[in-house]
C-alpha cells in the first residue's frame, strides 16, 4: 500500500476507543520520538558535544588541572613574590604540613562543630517560623516583616552585640550563624508551602487532614525540594558567617577555627599558610554541596519533583 492509500485507509484501521495507536505506548505516542534518541541528540534537538558527553566528574576535573596550570604558569612567569603570593606546590605542602601536624585538622573541627550547631539551630527555628506563617495571619507578618528587616543585614554585623551579650566565645558564633541560616530557610519554606499543588491540598482535606497533620503529612513533603534549596542557601550563609568572623573577631572561647588559622598565617606573613586555609575552606564547600547534590538526587529527583541538574 503507498502512503496515498494509507492516508485514506478506511476509519475502522483507525484504533477503536481504549486501545493504543500501534507501535506506540501509554507514556508515548506512535511516532514520537524520544528526547535524545536521534544520534546523541537533546531535547532540543541539538547534538551533544563531545564535551558533554563525558562524565562529570571528569569535566570537572579537567577545568581543575586547567585552573591549577594557570596558577603555576602565572607564578612562574610573572616572578611573583613568594610573600605575596604563594605557589600551588607550596600551598600544596602546607596543606599536607598542617594537616599533618594537626593545626588545620584542629581549626577545622573547631569550625565546623560552631557551624553545624548553628546551623541545626538556626534550621529548627526557620521551620517553626515557617509553620506559625503558615497557620496564622500574624505569624505570616511577623516572618515577612523580620525577613525584610534582617535578612539583607550581613550577620557578621550583629557580631558586636553578641559579643557583649554572650561573651568572646563560641555563643556569640552559633548566635551570628543561627541568625544568617534562619531567614533564608524561612523563606525558601515558606515559598514551598505556598506553591503546594491546590488539588493535594483539597484531595488531603476531604480524607480529613487538618492543622498539624496537613504540615506534617502534606505541606513538608511536598516543599522538600524548597526545603533542599533552602538547605543550600543557609550552608553557604552560615559557612561565609564563621569564616568571617573568626576572620575579624579572631578566636572563639580559646580555639581559634579556620578563619583565625588564615589570620594568624597572615599576620605571620606565612603566605603558603594562608593558601592552605582557603583550599581547606573550598575542599569542603565542595564536599557538603556534592553531599547535598546526592541526597537530592535520591530524594527528590528520584521521586520526580525536581529535574536533575
């Protein structure tokens, strides 16, 4: 049969009601093709680079090793002083010196151990602030007026008063942190809770859920992925916090943290010192968003409420 025949084949070839046109599927009709399935091209239709096509984490690498070379060529070349600027070999071997001997390990514990405190803290209230804006009117205005107010004011100038009202110690660190983590999350959530499907929410209040199991059964789940973005958010405020004020303030209750290892390297003109500090900061930064990244994909990327990156 020639196409002309074909296209005026009589109306009972045609598939009868419920049945699926042939070659095709419930999920994908017949001569439809799929996204990528024409010779490695996207959705868009464009073909994958060569680029793309390799995995991840061995782009990722490459412009490493790339940004790396720079460096070195730089120092090379432009005869830097090495009290102004060290090199990667020498931040390399400081890294390796001062984890071997513990003064990094040391600084980094003591940073972290502020920062999850004030993190777990600061998430805990932007939930509970979230819920109360959920569930009153004066509760929504009590977060959108605080959020106006103090979410574009950098914590690390709240510093100075808590020092005077806890003391040059580590509560006056978990009080900046809590502070810098729990407005974004607030409104992350917040927008989460907004934005829940009408339809679940219907479907959720003729099964008889109300108040405290709405939020807990319905609203949370459904704003996790505002809740991971939040997560997000809140890490990179509160890491910028406790770096910036161990940077400033120094110590914190007689152990000094990551921020004032790089300061007391600086003052000491330890250039290579100071560079072991900042790859420490940016080695972790990686390892938490790479760790966060993974918990999305098995959560809500799995679940299919957000896309993959």
């Amino acid at each position: 049969m020639s196409k002309a025949e074909a296209a005026l084949a009589p109306a009972d070839e045609a598939p009868k009601a419920g049945e699926l046109p042939r070659g095709g599927s419930w999920w994908r009709p017949a001569g439809l093709a799929m996204p990528g399935a024409q010779g490695g091209r996207g959705v868009a239709g464009r073909r994958q680079s060569a680029w793309s096509r390799l995995p991840t984490w061995f782009r990722r690498l490459i412009v490493f090793v790339v940004l790396v070379a720079f460096w070195q060529f730089y120092v090379t070349v432009k005869h830097v002083n090495h009290l102004v600027f060290s090199s990667p070999s020498a931040a390399m071997t400081a890294v390796i010196d001062g984890w071997r001997n513990g003064q990094i390990a040391h600084a980094t514990a003591t940073t972290l151990e502020v920062l999850v405190i004030g993190m777990a803290i600061g998430l805990v209230v932007g939930l509970l602030f979230t819920v109360a804006a959920t569930v009153t009117t004066v509760g929504k205005d009590f977060v959108m007026m605080m959020t106006a107010m103090i979410n574009p004011l950098p914590s690390i100038a709240i510093l100075p008063l808590a020092i005077i009202w806890f003391g040059l110690n580590s509560k006056a660190l978990i009080f900046v942190i809590a502070l810098a983590v729990v407005w974004p999350m607030a409104i992350n959530m917040s927008t989460g809770f907004t934005t829940v499907n009408p339809t679940l929410l219907m479907a959720a209040r003729n099964l008889g859920l109300h108040g405290s199991r709405m939020i807990r059964d319905v609203l949370i789940p459904a704003a996790l992925p505002y809740t991971m973005s939040g997560i997000k958010v809140s890490w990179a405020f509160g890491w910028r916090t406790v770096i910036a004020a161990e940077l400033v303030f120094g110590t914190a209750g007689g152990s000094g943290g990551l921020g004032y290892y790089i300061n007391n390297s600086q003052y000491f003109l330890q250039i290579p010192n100071v560079f072991a500090g900042l790859i420490t900061i940016a080695v972790i930064g990686i390892a938490v968003e790479t760790m966060l990244n993974m918990v999305e994909k098995r959560t809500v990327v799995r679940w299919g409420m957000q896309r993959s990156a």
